[in-house]
C-alpha cells in the first residue's frame, strides 16, 4: 500500500516530469520484472528485460515503458523510473541512461 508521501511523490513526477499516464499493472509487472532479471542494453533507446522490450531514452518524461510491440504511453510510477534508472546502471554500467542524457546535453 502506497503512503501518503508515495502518492504525493508519483503525482508531482506525473504532473511535472512524465508526458503518459502512470499504469498501476505495468508498475507492479516492471517491479517483478526488475526482481528476476537484468537489464541487457540494445541501444540507447531500448534494453531487455526478461522477455520484455523497455524503452529507455527520454528520461525522465516517458522512460521505463514496454516497448515490446512498439511504442507504449503507459508509465511506471516515479519511484519505480528511480528503481530502474539504478538497477539500469547496475546491469549496464558502460552504457546508462545517464551517461546518454550528458551525451546528448553536451552535444546540444
């Protein structure tokens, strides 16, 4: 059960940061996910995650949605974007999501 500072931190990320709604059944199937697998990098835009495509690039507004048939507007919450940015960087530390969002800022 979410507490009352989970909620207000996920609608502040909803409202301020993430362009899609927050799907509450992708949230709980991206935590399970991120429990019995590593990230594997494909590309700057996408990494794979059990039988799972997950869109990567454009942090923090739309990243961590299912891209396993295409583009999917449905977000995890705030807090498990914040999850999956560190266990992203844990299974592929040569190649983050930070390190792509420097790259691209410098270029800019």
């Amino acid at each position: 059960m979410h507490t009352l500072l989970e909620n207000i931190i996920n609608k502040i990320g909803q409202w301020f940061i993430q362009i899609y709604p927050i799907s509450m059944e992708w949230d709980r199937k991206l935590n399970i996910l991120m429990d019995n697998h590593s990230f594997e990098y494909i590309n700057q835009y996408t990494a794979k995650l059990g039988d799972y495509v997950i869109w990567i690039n454009g942090h923090s507004y739309a990243s961590f949605s299912d891209y396993t048939h295409g583009e999917s507007k449905l977000l995890p919450t705030y807090k498990t974007v914040l999850r999956a940015i560190d266990k992203l960087d844990y299974d592929c530390p040569k190649k983050t999501i930070r390190e792509n969002r420097v790259k691209s800022s410098v270029s800019n």
